[in-house]
C-alpha cells in the first residue's frame, strides 16, 4: 500500500510540475524540430561551402598548388583528417612552361568558425598539410608541416 502511493505521489508531482511548465510558458519553440543541424564546411574557390571535397585547391590564382585524391578519414566538429596527394608547379624555368610533382600528404582541417551567411555552416579556417615522408625534394622551403589559412 505504502508502494502504491508513493507511485501515486510521484505521478502526481510529475503532472503538476508539466502543467507548471506549461502554465509559465516553457514548451519548446514550434521550430524546435525542425531546426537544422550544424554541417561542417570548407569554402572552395568559389566561396562555395563544401563537404568533404575530393579536391582542394590552395592556389587559387593559377591552380599552382593544392591536394588531390582527397579520402577523409574523419570530419567532426572539431576536425576534419585526410589523406591526399599535394600537388606544386614547380614554376621552373616558369610557372607557364613549369612541371607538377605530387607528394604524398596527411591533411587536417581546423579552427571552425561561423559562416556569415549560412547559420548552419561552420567553416574549417585552418588547413595543415604533413608530409609523411619527408620534405618534397621540389620545394626546399617547405617544412616537414605547413598550416594554411583558408
């Protein structure tokens, strides 16, 4: 009997305290399940906002320098990892008449923040590129690592 009515009293205390709620106004809004979650981007050439690209390009301008054969192993809120192929124009004895060489990269991007434009988006502001094997033979001036703001 005692069971029953503390079954009974929480039950009761639970209807009064929903009814409480409702009574001060504390539903969830009506677009509650609809709101959209976040999609975490990196902005293309374009300024277009993309998932998970195949390709990135880190030179604009002239397509000089970037990554390909992307394959993502991860792409969280905090991070997105991959791993590609960098490509260089190696701009001799011009950039016009120079050659392409391709590495092999680890790739990480980083540092999200607010998409003016997009409420949804949270775009990667920081790209570093690891070279696993050591620094490319092309590129003397390239560190084991380079971290790009994109």
């Amino acid at each position: 009997m005692k069971n029953r009515r503390s079954r009974i009293g929480a039950i009761a205390a639970a209807l009064a305290a929903a009814g409480l709620g409702a009574g001060l106004g504390l539903t969830l809004p009506a677009n509650a399940a609809t709101t959209k979650p976040l999609t975490y981007v990196v902005l293309n050439c374009l300024n277009k906002p993309v998932v998970k690209p195949s390709a990135y390009v880190l030179a604009c301008a002239d397509d000089g320098i970037g990554l390909q054969g992307m394959h993502w192993t991860s792409w969280t809120s905090h991070l997105a990892s991959a791993y590609a192929t960098f490509y260089e124009n190696t701009c001799t004895p011009n950039c016009a008449a120079g050659k392409i060489i391709d590495y092999p990269a680890l790739v990480t991007l980083w540092d999200p923040a607010t998409l003016k434009g997009h409420p949804n988006d949270r775009q990667y502001t920081e790209l570093t590129v690891i070279f696993p094997n050591g620094r490319p033979p092309a590129g003397k001036t390239h560190p084991l690592t380079q971290t790009f703001k994109i």
